[in-house]
C-alpha cells in the first residue's frame, strides 16, 4: 500500500529500498559465439558481420570480482545479473553444472558484499540450438519452463529477488516489428503479438518455478515503460486478469476499459502519438473494438493453470522515454557526432524526463495499487565512435542525471507511491546489442589496453565521476539528507 512521509523514518526512502546497479550477462560477460564458446541467437549476425562481435565485452565472466567490489564500494545495497541460458545448456539436452556453479557463486560473491542479488533468467538472448524464431514455436514457454526448473535450485538458496524475462515488450517489437534483433524481422505485427503471448506464458511457468522452489521469492518482470497500451500495459493487465476475477469470457471487455482507463491518466501528447494508439487498439488480439481477429491463447492457459492467482509480487519498470511517437525521426538527422541515416532517435539522443518518471510512478500505482514497484532500469546514454567520446546534444551529463531521477523517485515515495527499489543501467560501459558506441556505464571502458574486456575507468565515457556522485546520493538518500538532491 502507499507510504505516507510521516512514515519515512530518517531516510528519504523507506527501509529496506534496495539502491543498485544492473548488468546483463551476453552485455558484460564475454565468451559467447566464438570457437569452441556457448552461442547464442546472435550467432550468426557476428559470423556475418551484421553486428560488432560481444568479444570479451568487459570480462565479467573471468573477474566478477572487479564489477562487485565497484558496485559495493558506490555503496549499493543490491546488484543485477542475468544468468545466460546458452552458457548454462550450451547443447540440446545439456545442463552445463559447472557454469551453474560459477553463477552461484557470483550470486554467493554478492551476498558476501552486502549486495542484495537481483538475478534475470533471460535478458534477450536464447541458445542458438533452439533457432532464431524460438519465441513463434508452440513449445517455447515449455523450454523456458525447463531451463528455469535447472537454474532455480542452483541460486535460490542466495536469491529471493528475481526478474523471469527482461523487457518482454522490447524483445517482441526489436524482433518482429523494427528488426534491430535476430532474425530481424520488420512490420510482423502478428508475429510480434505470438512471441509476445508466449513469452507472457513463460514468464508464469518461470514465476511459478521460482515460488516452487522458494516461497517467499519476490518475482517479476520489466517492461520498458511505453505510453502505448497494447505494448505495455496490456501485458500488466493480462497477467493481473485472474486476480481481479476476470474470467476469460469477460476479458475483451477488461481490457478495453483498462485501456481507457490508462489513457485517461496519460493524456494524448500530440498527432502522432494519438495514431500510434489508435493503430495498435484496431491490432490488439485483446480488447473490443468491432471486428474479430485470431487471440493467442497460451498465456491464458498458462494462467489458469498456476497456482498463484497474481504471477508478479512487484510491479518492475524500465523507465527511459515512454514517449512512443517521439522516437521517430527523420533520416539524416543531427546527433551526436554528426548525422543519422536512421528513421528512429539514437539511444544518446533520449530526452532525460524525471518529472515524467515521478508522474509515470504514480499512474503505475494508481492502475495497480495492490503492487510495490521497482525502478529495475533508469540510465542515461552518450556516445564514443572510434575511441572518441561525446558529449550529448542536450548537454546533460550521468551527475544531473542519477540526481534529477532520484529526485523524482523521492518524489514519489513522498506522495505515497511504495517505490521499494532502484536500478541504474548500467555499472560500466558495455555491450549495447550489436555495437559498443552507445555507453550507459558509471564507469568507462577503454576497450584498447588492459586485459580481455578492456581497463576500467574511475570515469564515465563523459569524464564525469558519475560513480562518485551515485555515492553521494545514496548515502544523503540512507540518511535523509534532502540537500544530496539539490543542483550542484
């Protein structure tokens, strides 16, 4: 339920509010898609030169070490990992006991810190042995349900605190609709509401593993925060369908005023905006809108069948721009270090919104009041092309970033929204699914000296001493210290 100031206690954030950092596995790890290396669904776009290769990424993998220590000494309380399902069954039929060992005792490295572990089971990629469509195959929720069942025991005995399937919504839209992910598909907007409907079903068998093997697990999963419902918020809704009581004959009627009711409490921002959601309502395999059309059905089943009514104990978000029309562009647009030939907004030209992420926390818990939430992904982004850094267009830097957001999210624990964590994306520069020019990290990576994976920098790829500042705000943010989130 809501928390109230009075109920503060010293801090400015209730207690038990994790403060951390994320990571994901193929990102920071290294050694996949190389000889004799578990491969992954990118496989065959770094074979072929279509992406950069992920190489060593940062060496995660061999110095997990390095990563901890730095999170620790920021003074986090709480880090995230992913773990790889091509490293834990590199084969068909395989379970790989040794990379599970080396994952717990990552996890057990965390523990040992006073990091509370937030561990992912899928964070966008699949072996490469289950093909590039996994996400379109009938079975497909089946072979996550068994690969959850071989990772749960291994790390729960460490872990209460889990994510099943990172961004579900931006795995099926890079997939099938924009083709920025493997196999590269564009405008396959059935093929998008399938793998979407199938992953909303794994995503229940996983939750359900994780509750089977630790009751008092505290699961969920992060979509990217969209302004458009059918890519967000309807996935919410379905899988809170149940728990209000809906029965399946009275869903479309559900979520077509669940629909109204989101876009009453987000406001159509412009034209473009307005035919964005109008498409996707007409699109929707859910919600009435005067014609039938084929509905998955996986995800329900899946559904009736578990035996938890509500398959999320939090609300995760990952918050960025939610502004769906805003990241269109023309070609040849300006951005950071010169023109884009792209039709979509670089990852370096996001436009930083705390006020909207205050505001985005509120309507989350004014549709679902009965959820804590947690800020699972909030990071800022600029560029370095050929060992070049700049700087962003808008002059925003990592500093102004942390402290405006983490303004915001005060500001929200402050009007009663029961935020109960937060994420930055990302501790270090790394791989940015196909590219390393887009860096997220509190701390750079000079990528061309030190051992495989690059040298660490005390920096940001900005030269800001964003690490340094994340510190500051945590410890002003345990000891109620409002001063921390002033302009300096």
């Amino acid at each position: 339920m809501g928390r109230t100031p009075s109920s503060a206690g010293a801090g400015l954030v209730p207690p038990g509010f994790l403060l951390g950092v994320a990571t994901a596995g193929f990102q920071v790890e290294g050694g996949f898609n190389g000889p004799d290396q578990p491969a992954n669904n990118w496989l065959a776009w770094e074979q072929v030169g279509r992406v950069t290769p992920s190489g060593d990424a940062v060496g995660f993998w061999d110095r997990p070490g390095e990563a901890l220590d730095r999170a620790a000494a920021i003074g986090c309380d709480s880090f995230r990992l992913s773990v790889e399902w091509a490293r834990v069954m590199p084969e068909r039929g395989v379970v790989d006991r040794t990379a599970l060992d080396r994952y717990r005792s990552i996890v057990d490295g965390c523990v040992e810190r006073g990091l509370t572990p937030l561990v992912t089971l899928h964070h966008f990629t699949h072996p490469a042995w289950l093909g590039e469509d996994l996400w379109l195959r009938p079975d497909a929720p089946a072979r996550f349900a068994a690969y959850a069942r071989a990772v749960v025991p291994a790390l729960v005995p460490a872990a209460r605190h889990w994510v099943t399937i990172n961004e579900v919504n931006v795995l099926a839209l890079m997939t099938y609709v924009l083709g920025a992910f493997p196999p590269g598909r564009t405008a396959g907007l059935a093929d998008a509401a399938l793998a979407l409907d199938n992953l909303l079903a794994a995503h229940v068998f996983a939750y359900d593993a994780i509750h089977a093997g630790r009751p008092d697990a505290v699961v969920t999963t992060n979509n990217a925060s969209v302004t458009v419902y059918e890519y967000d918020r309807l996935l919410v809704d379905l899988l809170l369908a149940r728990n209000h009581g809906v029965e399946r004959r009275d869903l479309d009627a559900w979520v077509t005023d669940r629909r109204r009711r989101h876009y009453a409490l987000l406001p159509t921002p412009g034209v473009g905006e307005d035919l964005l959601r109008r498409a996707a309502a007409r699109l929707a395999p859910y919600g009435s809108t005067g014609r039938p059309r084929p509905t998955p059905q996986r995800v329900l089943a899946a559904l009736e069948a578990s035996p938890h009514e509500r398959p999320l104990d939090v609300l995760g978000i990952d918050y960025y721009d939610p502004q769906a029309a805003r990241h269109f562009r023309v070609p040849g647009h300006r951005t950071a270090g010169g023109r884009s030939s792209a039709p979509a907004r670089e990852l370096w030209d996001d436009p930083p919104d705390p006020g909207g992420l205050a505001r985005w926390l509120g309507v989350q818990h004014e549709l679902a009041p009965g959820l804590p939430l947690w800020v699972v992904e909030n990071g800022l982004c600029n560029r370095v092309r050929n060992g070049r850094s700049f700087g962003r267009l808008d002059g925003w830097d990592r500093p102004r970033y942390l402290r405006e957001n983490l303004a915001a999210v005060v500001s929200a624990v402050d009007a009663g929204v029961p935020v109960e964590g937060y994420w930055h994306w990302s501790l270090v520069d790394n791989y940015e699914w196909g590219s390393y020019e887009p860096r997220f990290g509190l701390h750079g990576v000079d990528r061309d000296r030190g051992p495989d994976g690059g040298t660490w920098l005390d920096t940001d790829a900005m030269g800001r001493d964003a690490a340094g500042e994340y510190r500051r705000l945590i410890a002003g943010l345990r000891s109620g210290d409002r001063s921390v989130l002033d302009a300096g």
